[in-house]
C-alpha cells in the first residue's frame, strides 16, 4: 500500500469470510465488537466498489478514493514517514510484542498523550447541545 499497489495477496471476500466468522462467535458469547462490525462494513463497501477479486488491503483504497488522498505520494504520505521504518520481536510477561524501530510514533506525542478529565457521554453531550444553543442565540441577534 504504502507503494500504491493493492493487489491482492488475500481476497478482500476472504478477509470478510474471516470478520464474519468472528462476528459470529462474539455474537454466540454475548461479546460486542463495534469496531470488527465497522471493519466488516467497510470490507463490504470496498468489495461492492472494487469488485469480488479485490485484495485484502481495498479498504485502505477506499478510504484513498473517499479522501482524495494518498498514502504513498504528497507532503507527509505514509511512505516516506516508513521509510526508514523497521522492527523486531520479543516477549515481555508473556506476550509477543512487535518494537516498532526508526518511526517516529505520533501517536507518543500531543495532542494524543494530552488526556482529559473523565466526563461521561451524557455530560459531554449536554455541553456540546448548550454550545450549539448558544451559537443558535448569537446568530438571531
């Protein structure tokens, strides 16, 4: 991807087998999963887009062609901030952890490690109808 090539290494239909046979096990044991729901829609869109022989990796192109962007080319594209990019492995507490070398992870930096005081969904709403209601005010005067 991050060359702009989306052949297909592994079907984007088989990838979507694979969601779905998740999908149904969490469903069996009462687990929710939003986001492998949302990776499966995404999966469907791409396959109804590009056809049923795309690759596995047609949703990072959807969201390429929706965005009008492009991972491997212009100011700050993905292959060159990879580059240099490399890894390794290694076991901590039992788990296989992949150490990520030579990238500079955004994601360790503001505004992502900036956190806020913890607010519940109603709070968060109830602030955010009252600005709305505010600027509704503003613009009659």
């Amino acid at each position: 991807m991050l060359q702009g090539d989306f052949n297909p290494n592994f079907t984007a239909r088989m990838m979507l087998k694979d969601i779905e046979l998740t999908l149904d096990l969490t469903e069996r044991l009462g687990v929710k999963t939003p986001m492998t729901e949302l990776i499966k829609r995404r999966y469907e869109d791409a396959i109804e887009r590009y056809g049923e022989s795309c690759g596995s990796a047609a949703p990072a192109r959807l969201a390429e062609d929706e965005s009008d962007c492009s991972f491997s080319t212009g100011a700050g594209n993905a292959k060159d901030a990879f580059e240099n990019w490399s890894y390794t492995t290694e076991f901590v507490n039992g788990s296989y952890n992949i150490v990520h070398q030579d990238y500079e992870n955004a994601y360790l930096k503001e505004p992502f490690t900036t956190h806020h005081p913890v607010q519940s969904e109603v709070e968060v709403l109830r602030k955010m109808v009252q600005e709305l209601e505010e600027q509704l005010a503003a613009a009659k005067k």
